[in-house]
C-alpha cells in the first residue's frame, strides 16, 4: 500500500467509527445502505412496530452508492444492510464474500423461492447460494396523460398499440406555443434503450453471454426510436431541452429521472415502473392543494415493434458478512416477505410486490384509498413479458454502465446517431471484454 493510502484510510475509518448513533440500552441499530425513496421511512417504522429492539435506519450519506458501499466493506466498516440493484452487482458483492450465504437460514425459516416472481432469482441468488431477499418488483409500463388524450381526441393506449399508434400519438400530442412555435409540451418521452431494442427483435449479447451483439439492423432499429423521437422528430425532450425545464428532489434531476416532467405535464407518454407512482401522488397532492387540477394518468404495456418486451427489474437486501448482527439482520429480511410489508408495497406504490400472492390480491388490484388508480392489473400482466438485463462477468459491471452511460448521453444530445452508436458502443465493450478475459487468462 502507498506510503500515503494508510493514513487516510485510517483517517476515513475512525471518522466513520466516530459517526456511528450510540445505541440505545437493549436496542440494535442496523445501517441500511438504500435510495432515498420517500416510502422507505413508511416500510421502516412498520418493521419498528414488530420488532422494537432493532433500529433499522436508512444511511442518507451513502445514498444506494455501490462505490461508497464497496470502499466500506474494504475498510470493514460496512453497512449491515445492503440493497442490491441488478445481479452483476450481486455477483460481485458475493464473489468476494462480502455476503452471508443465507440459504441455510432461509431453509429454517421456511421461506420458499417460488413466493417470489420468478425473474426476482437473479437479484438472489449466486451459484445456486441465497444472498438475498427481493423487496419489490416490477417492469416498465407506458404511463400517459388522460387529460392530453382526451384534449387531442386520442383512444388511451393498450395491449394492442405498436410503434406506429406510439409515434402517431406523439406527434399530436406535443403541443407548440403559438406565439414563438416553442415547445411547451412534449408527447413522449422514450426513458430506457433496452426495451426499444428487445421490442425490435434485437439483443444486447449473444446466447453465451460473451460478445456484444448491439449493432445488428435490429438492435440500431431500437436506438434509432429512442434517437428520432428526440432530434429528428422532436416529439421527446433532447438532454438541452430537458435542461431547461427539468426539476430536482427524488425521481427529478437534469440527468435523471424525468418523473416530474410527467407529473407536471410536460411530457404526455413515459416509460416507467410502479414505483414513480410514489412520485406522481405527491404531485396530486400539492397540484390539489394549489387549486390546480391534478394530475391524472393511465397505465398500458409498452407499445411493441417486432415483439412484445418490457425490462424486469428489482431490488433485494442482503447482509453485510461482517456485520455483528446476523440474526437481526435476517430478522429484517424476513419482514420482506411478509403480508404486512407487501401490503404496503400495494398501498405506498413502491413498485409490486416481489410475493405473487400479495400482488395478486385485491389489495393491489382495487386499494380503495386511490380508486381512480384502476388499472393495477396491467402491472401484473405485463410480467410474462419482462426480460432480466444481464451483463457478462468478463467485464466489470461499472466499466459496461459507464459506456453504456456515454452511449445513451450521446444519443439524447445527438452527437452520436444511432448506426454509430451502436458500432461505438459494440466495439468499446466488446475490447473491454476481449482485455479482461485475457487478463483472467494470465
């Protein structure tokens, strides 16, 4: 180790040390490395109720950082709890025994895999050893504007709409200023690349999961729908565009969610998961308040091209290998799979709930606190037909993100069109895989 890494490592340890909450006598404080969704505070004071010896609370500082989370563990002062968002990660964290194996401790308390939504293995599981359990799920749905449809005279979409009837309504939706022509209102807003080039016919891999496969005539037809709605057509914000109007907070940011820009009616069509719903009634909330009309939206599969696709995503809690809390903390993961806590995955809209049977109950189905959220069983519909994103382990899960990052920057600003986005990207990962199966060679 450099002459000059000891001290402030040791520096970075005692402050952490020193920021530690004393606990209170007989009370276990567990540290929970999550986002920041507002409905984690709800779930959290539900948990206290059951178990009032253990202090779960959320570490703001971390903020759900992987990279913060992995220099913790380094210094052996990670959190006890960690939230897992995509199986690379998983794998990484496991690979390293950075987790407790919890397969044994699931297998005494009876908790059965087949509970859970299929898909949500991959954010549990690694070489058939449990790690984690999911604490909700979801795919990427079309939320619209009812009030946009209904002004331009246009039917609410549904399980039958394609990239035609998407690309239509966008146009006639978007809305200019009569005065200067700028746009005031944008009629989509195409959020993800993946299901674009699955919806298409094409792959981010080949069936070994070992070359990039991006830049097929297929998988440039999907970037070239999140492309032209931006620059050629104009009927979905650019990133310059975004900039300008774009709002703050959870779910907000100028290169970040664009919940806001929906809640806000700025943009009539998103692709988004349950979740932003979190978002959107508090939005209603303060529109009401403000004697403005409140948002009002609908939910619909994603428009298809060649095949109906939609991405599948999670999150699961794990625990730290070190943490001194064990049992406590897998107290907290069993509370995960409990009806109380998925209930209120169904009432706080924090996606669905990972446990099939919840999700399918009346309660997520008809909550009689927001009827007019009436279309709840396309959420589950949709799930037959969402795919897990995978990454091959022969390159880091940070490296693909950062270029994949670039890749999506470089088509919302237009610099890069999508033929040469795909070539770019393709080869740069393709390299980044080539160089690091050759060093694990060595």
């Amino acid at each position: 180790m450099p002459a000059k890494a000891l001290p402030a490592l040791l520096v970075f340890i005692l402050c952490f040390a020193g920021c530690r909450e004393p606990q209170s006598e007989g009370t276990i404080r567990l540290r929970w490395v999550t986002d920041i969704n507002p409905a984690r505070e709800k779930q959290i004071q539900l948990f206290r109720k059951s178990h009032p010896h253990i202090d779960v609370f959320v570490d703001q500082a971390s903020g759900g950082s992987t990279a913060k989370v992995l220099i913790q563990l380094a210094a052996h002062a990670g959190p006890d709890l960690i939230d897992i968002y995509s199986p690379e990660n998983l794998a990484y964290f496991a690979q390293y025994d950075s987790l407790l194996d919890i397969t044994d401790m699931c297998s005494e308390a009876r908790i059965d895999l087949d509970m859970f939504w299929p898909q949500c293995q991959a954010w549990m599981k690694h070489n058939n050893r449990i790690y984690g359990i999911p604490t909700n799920a979801g795919t990427l749905v079309l939320f619209y504007n009812k009030d946009h449809f209904d002004e331009a005279g246009i039917e609410y979409p549904d399980e039958t709409w394609d990239w035609e009837d998407y690309l239509s309504a966008a146009r006639r939706l978007t809305k200019r200023n009569p005065d200067n022509q700028r746009i005031e209102r944008y009629g989509c807003y195409p959020n993800e690349i993946r299901p674009l080039v699955w919806q298409a016919g094409g792959h981010f891999w080949d069936e070994n999961l070992t070359t990039c496969t991006l830049n097929t005539p297929q998988g440039i037809r999907g970037l070239k729908l999140f492309y032209d709605t931006r620059i050629l057509l104009k009927v979905a914000p650019s990133l310059g565009d975004e900039q300008s109007f774009s709002a703050g907070g959870w779910g907000g940011g100028v290169f970040g969610s664009p919940i806001p820009l929906f809640a806000t009616g700025r943009v009539s069509m998103l692709d988004m998961g349950r979740w932003g719903i979190v978002t959107f009634r508090q939005y209603q909330k303060e529109q009401k308040e403000a004697g403005l009309p409140p948002l009002r939206f609908g939910v619909a599969p994603l428009p298809r091209d060649a095949t109906r696709a939609t991405w599948f995503l999670s999150r699961s809690t794990t625990i730290n290998a070190e943490t001194r809390y064990p049992r406590e903390c897998f107290e907290f993961l069993k509370f995960l799979t409990t009806p109380e806590y998925n209930h209120l995955i169904c009432q706080a809209g924090d996606g669905i709930p990972s446990v099939k049977s919840i999700a399918e109950s009346d309660l997520f189905l008809r909550d009689p606190d927001y009827p007019q959220e009436d279309q709840n069983h396309v959420y589950l519909e949709d799930i037959p037909y969402g795919k897990v994103f995978r990454v091959p382990s022969d390159i880091k899960a940070a490296e693909y993100q950062k270029l994949y990052d670039i890749t999506v920057l470089r088509l919302r600003e237009g610099t890069l069109t999508p033929e040469e986005a795909a070539e770019d990207f393709t080869s740069q990962v393709n390299r980044a895989i080539a160089r690091n199966r050759g060093q694990n060679e060595i």
